[in-house]
C-alpha cells in the first residue's frame, strides 16, 4: 500500500509541475497581450491628438483674432490632456505586468519545486536481490543476504544471481495421440 501511495505522490508531483508551468505560460501571454494593448491605445491616442491638431492647425488660419485665441487654448489642453492620458495608461499597463510578473515567477517556482519533488521520489521501492535458495535449506533473512556472504565467504554453491536457464525436453510430445511428423 505503501508504494502505491508514493507512486500517486510521485506523479502528483509531475503533474503540478506540468500545471504550474502551463499557468505560467498563459500568464506569460497575458502580459504580452497587456503590452500590446498598451501600445495600441498609445497609438490611438496619437492618432487622435494628431487628428485635432490638424483641425486646429486649420482654424489658426482662419482671421479672426478669437478663434486663433481659442484655437491656441484648445491645442494647450489637448497637449495636456494626451500627456495625462498617456501617464495614466502606462501606469495601469506597469502595474498589471508588474502583477503578472509576480505571478508569472511563484507559478515558475511552484513548477521547479514540484518538478524536484518529482526527481527527488522513490515511486517503487527496489526490493531486495533475488536469491536461490537450496531446498531444505533456510530462506535469506529480512536484510535480504544469505548468512554466511556478510564477512566476504562463500554461501557455498547456491549464490545469489539470476537462474540458469532451463533446456526444453528432447522427446516429441503427443498430439491427440499421434507423435510429432506422423500422419
């Protein structure tokens, strides 16, 4: 029971690391997409103030004194008013990619340490060597060696190792009682 339940940890820990790192990359394109429409309402608002410059610039023509006045007012607070705007717009695009660089790292730090986690498990614990055992004779103890091999000696002709392996029969085998090659 033991290792199932370290083998569910184990790829727990492989599966939040995938996770983590997904949500990393969404965020990650999150902040790219936040600085993209940071710079298409910058290039909005020149558009727009260029527009009004022009029907400014168009007005300033014109003869009468007031309208140059007022013309000049206008192209004063329009200044102003893109500056503000500007401000406030990099302001509000900073603090979400600050937001979503600080997001970006814990979900980068939660992917890393639950891929270490991952790297640092035993899902299956190795069990002990296999060994032959003579018949009549004694199993190898818990620690699995077989007594006698702890100070260096021989366990005698029975050691550990994989078995050798077993030859087939050489004699024909009967098939609904005819011999192999008869018909």
């Amino acid at each position: 029971m033991q290792a199932a339940a370290s083998l569910k940890q184990t790829v727990t820990h492989l599966f939040d690391a995938v996770r983590f790192d997904d949500h990393a990359r969404e965020l990650e394109d999150s902040a790219r997409s936040v600085e993209g429409d940071l710079e298409t309402a910058l290039n909005k608002l020149e558009a727009q103030t260029e527009e009004l410059s022009n029907f400014l610039a168009a007005m300033k023509v014109e003869r009468e004194e007031v309208l140059k006045e007022l013309s000049h007012q206008v192209g004063e607070f329009l200044v102003t008013a893109k500056e503000q705007a500007k401000s406030k717009l990099q302001k509000s695009a900073r603090q979400q990619l600050e937001d979503l660089r600080g997001a970006i790292s814990s979900e980068k730090d939660k992917a890393l340490k639950s891929l270490e986690a991952y790297f640092a498990a035993e899902p299956l614990p190795v069990g002990p060597p296999v060994f032959a055992v003579p018949p009549g004779g004694e199993p190898p103890d818990a620690g699995g060696s077989v007594a006698g091999t702890a100070t260096g000696q021989q366990a005698g002709p029975y050691q550990a190792g994989p078995p050798e392996p077993v030859q087939p029969p050489t004699r024909r085998r009967r098939f609904f009682g005819r011999r192999q090659g008869e018909q």
